[in-house]
C-alpha cells in the first residue's frame, strides 16, 4: 500500500474518532497523534466504546475503500500488542487488512 494509502487510512480513523468522541463522556483526545491511546492501560474507552469505535471505522473504511474488513477477530485477539491499543497501531492493522483484501481480489 503506499503511504497515500497509510495517511487516508488515519484520516478515517481521526474522523470517525472525532465523530464518535460527540457520543461518548470520556473523550478520546488525538493530540499524540499515532501515540493517541485508544484501549488498554490508561486508555479512555471501555470495552463497549470500543466495540462501537470498531463498527463505526469499519463502516468508515468501507465507504472510502470500497472495501468490507472486520477489525475484531480472532487475528486481531491474539496478536501479542493489540491493535486496539493507540492509533498508529489500528492505522496499521488496517492498513495489512486492505493489502490483504487487495490481494485476495487479484486471485
């Protein structure tokens, strides 16, 4: 994927963050960027904040890319740093997420 790919990706992400920060008390504050924490430690969101967030990007996603992904499965669960744990990495995940489905529609 290329890095215009990588930055339309976190464009998603902060909107959809922005958006979702209208609905949720404990606010998500993006001004770390890719360091912003999303879920885990000192992180804001719960459990069901996040379960929501999920949805939202990637309905996000899919509008902008054309492109259905899950974001919460078992891959995701059992990485060894979530993906779930700040922006940068989400931004990530999901940028492999669409490298894979690129992939799998040129087969």
């Amino acid at each position: 994927m290329s890095q215009n790919t990588k930055e339309r990706i976190y464009q998603v992400v902060t909107n959809t963050i922005l958006q979702f920060n209208e609905e949720i008390e404990n606010k998500i504050d993006l001004k770390n960027g890719n360091a912003t924490r999303l879920f885990g430690g000192d992180a804001g969101l719960d459990s069901i904040d996040l379960v929501s967030l999920v949805v939202s990007i990637e309905e996000a996603i899919e509008d902008e890319f054309g492109i259905s992904i899950v974001l919460a499965d078992e891959k995701a669960m059992s990485r060894r740093v979530s993906p779930f744990a700040s922006v940068g990495l989400l931004v990530e995940y999901i940028e492999e997420l669409c490298a894979m489905q690129k992939d799998d529609t040129k087969t």
